[in-house]
C-alpha cells in the first residue's frame, strides 16, 4: 500500500517516524508493507531522510494511482477539506488527526467515502493516542450510548492541576504549560474551551447518528476559574476540571463544555496533569472509561497509523460509522440537572438558606467576607431564577 502524507509537522513527522520503526509489525497486520511514496509541505527538509521523498505540490500526489491512502495531518480546515475532498473523489480513502475539519465537515466526507467504498477515518482526532472511535462504531454498538463525559484537552487538565497541587494562579500555571509546549502561544483554543467543544461535537454526532454542529455546543472555558475556587474545592474534597458532556435523557440531548466540581467518588477525579480520559455510560454496559495520553507525537502518530492499517484491510470496503448529514438539534441547557458550587458574600446567608437547597457550606480563613454552598441538583433554569437578584461572585457545576 502506497501512502501519502499532507504536513510534515509534529504529527505528520510522527507518523513516517512510527512507520519507518515499525514496518514489519505493522505489515503484519495490515497483511502488506505500507510505504510512504509522499510528503507534502511547504517547507524543505535539507539532511532529513524526507527530503527523498518531498514534494510541494499536492496535484502530483492526488493525480498519483499508485497512491491508496492518503494521510492528512496538516490542521486547520483550509486547504485540507480541499485536499481530503479531492482525494476521496479521486478514489483514495483518508486518515487524519483533524480535529477542526472532522467537526465542520465529517459528516459529508464520511457520505463520500461510503458512496465509493472507501474509508474516511478519524481516530486520532478526539483523544489523541486514546481509541475511542473505534470503540463507539465497533465494541459497543449494542447499547444505547446514555451519557459521554470526558477531560478532552490537556492543556486544560494540567494547568487546573498545577492550581490545585502547587497554589499557581491560572497565569502562572499557563505560562509553564507553555513553556513545556503543552499550550500554544495564543492559547485562547484551549483555555477558553473551543478544542473540547469540536471533539465533544464528533462523539455526539457519532453517538446518535445525526451532525451535531459545534457552534451550537454551550461552551466555557476555565479562564474564570480562580485560588478561591479550587480552595474551597479542597474544602469539600473535590476537583475542578473541564468537562465536555453530552447527555441523553428521554427524548433530549443535552451538550455542554465548561467546568465542572467533582468528588473523589468520581472516576475523572484522579486524571490530572496533561492526560485525558471520557467516561462512556451505556444503557447494558454501564460505565466504561478510556484513559491516557491525550496528546503528543507520537501517541497521536500511532492512532493514525491504525487507521492506515484499517483502511488498508478494508481495500473497497467500507467501514460504516453512523454520522449522517442530518442534523441533530441539541436541546436547550436550561433543562439540564445539575449541582451547583456558589460563593456568596457574607451577607446573602440569609437569602441563600431561604431560596436554596443547600448540601454542603464552607468558610476559609483566606477570604473572610464570603462563603461557599453546594446545592441539591436542580435544572440551569431553576438555579438561574433562585439566584436572581443575588450578588453571586462565582458559581461552577458540581457532580455532588
């Protein structure tokens, strides 16, 4: 099998490095030697072994029959869609780590693929080196899928860590994750939520069959998250993390990204640092969860290399994953339950226990003129209209 790859960056350099390590193992299970005829980038590679094997122009790959797959790994939706449309129309099935153009265009390349008994596949694109694709299309199919509740981003996860663990203000905490290569320079897809949002996007689209259109997914970032916070989260022995969910109750499907509080009673209470994990809930199966690096060369590397391995298997096969062009229209997060974590100042004790169901109160030295409550669960609606007219500082969502 003859493959091309589109980018030759951290992932893309990847890939050929996993390639070129493990040939003869991944030939075994492919049933034939992968070999990389091209890379394509802009940029030229003098003394690396690629240069060999380099190209800038993408029209000599696609115009290529020999080239069967072709792996795109470049970012961004611009020239990839461009690129991963033309290739499908031209017969080449395709493997990518693409989260912005899985999320924005999945659901008509997947149709194009299917048209053409080719593959569009995307395991690489939410959890990075974690499978979890695979596993929604193939492993747990007999369910109902009921709930999908995951930390979808590293960066988030390490620098709410680094507060917890080390007292770092939100600034710090980001500056060394920077530093570590963890965030990028404008970290704004990260922090504000948006990177969580497109993947949560692609599991909910999977999980129920129908195009969930990420702009429509509610989504807070933990900019706002403060010391305070996650001092009284220790108070109460709980966690803060960023949490993507999707939720299906009844006849409704519920999507959120933002922070969330949990307790130690919660399995996503121990991922710290820069690993991720989502906790899948099935009607039969109950909770199973998938953990591990999120992120990373080559861990990412590796899950696309799968996919090249699957589609090689599947020559003229396709393999079905539900994601239809439909659209599914998300309900509104009004109705969605959940506990709350409120700070207040001293003098809303009175009106607090008048209004709310309270589960939990705590006072920290450290900030002497306010404190805590964790609330009954009640919908965002109920909590909005309680707390109307209240001079809240802050409030996150908790899982009591």
């Amino acid at each position: 099998m003859k493959i091309a790859v589109l980018g030759y960056g951290t992932v893309g350099s990847g890939v050929v490095e996993v390639i070129r390590r493990n040939k003869d193992s991944i030939a075994k299970r492919a049933g034939e030697e992968i070999d990389i005829k091209y890379v394509l980038d802009l940029r030229d590679f003098p003394g690396d072994p690629v240069q060999d094997i380099l190209v800038h122009d993408y029209e000599q790959i696609v115009n290529d029959p020999e080239v069967g797959i072709i792996v795109e790994v470049m970012g961004g939706v611009e020239p990839a869609y461009t690129f991963v449309k033309r290739a499908l129309l031209a017969g080449k099935s395709v493997c990518t780590s693409n989260k912005e153009l899985v999320a924005r265009h999945g659901a008509e390349l997947l149709e194009i693929a299917k048209e053409r008994a080719l593959n569009f596949l995307f395991e690489a694109s939410v959890g990075g080196g974690i499978p979890i694709i695979r596993p929604l299309n193939q492993s747990i199919t007999a369910d109902e899928i009921e709930e999908i509740t995951g930390i979808l981003n590293g960066t988030t996860n390490f620098i709410l860590t680094k507060m917890r663990d080390d007292g770092c203000s939100f600034e710090d905490a980001l500056k060394e994750a920077q530093s570590l290569g963890y965030a990028e320079r404008n970290p704004a897809a990260d922090v504000e939520g948006f990177d969580a949002c497109r993947k949560l996007a692609i599991l909910t689209s999977l999980a129920y069959g129908m195009h969930v259109s990420f702009e429509e997914i509610q989504t807070e970032g933990i900019t706002n998250i403060t010391a305070a916070d996650i001092a009284y989260a220790k108070k109460f022995d709980m966690a803060i993390k960023l949490f993507a969910s999707s939720r299906k109750v009844g006849d409704n499907i519920f999507a959120l990204v933002a922070p969330k509080m949990v307790g130690v009673n919660n399995p996503l209470y121990t991922v710290n640092g820069v690993y991720n994990a989502i906790l899948v809930h099935g009607n039969v199966l109950g909770d199973v969860m998938f953990y591990g690096s999120g992120a990373g060369k080559l861990p990412t590397a590796s899950a696309v290399v799968s996919d090249v391995v699957d589609a090689t298997k599947h020559k003229h096969v396709n393999i079905m994953q539900i994601w239809s062009t439909k659209k599914l229209d998300l309900a509104s997060n009004e109705g969605l339950v959940n506990n709350f974590f409120v700070r207040l100042p001293k003098d809303e004790r009175k009106t607090a226990w008048d209004r709310l169901e309270i589960l939990k109160t705590a006072l920290l030295d450290d900030y002497p003129n306010e404190f805590a409550i964790l609330t009954s669960p009640m919908s965002e609606k109920e909590f909005a209209e309680k707390t109307e007219g209240m001079h809240v500082i802050s409030y996150i969502r908790a899982q009591a």
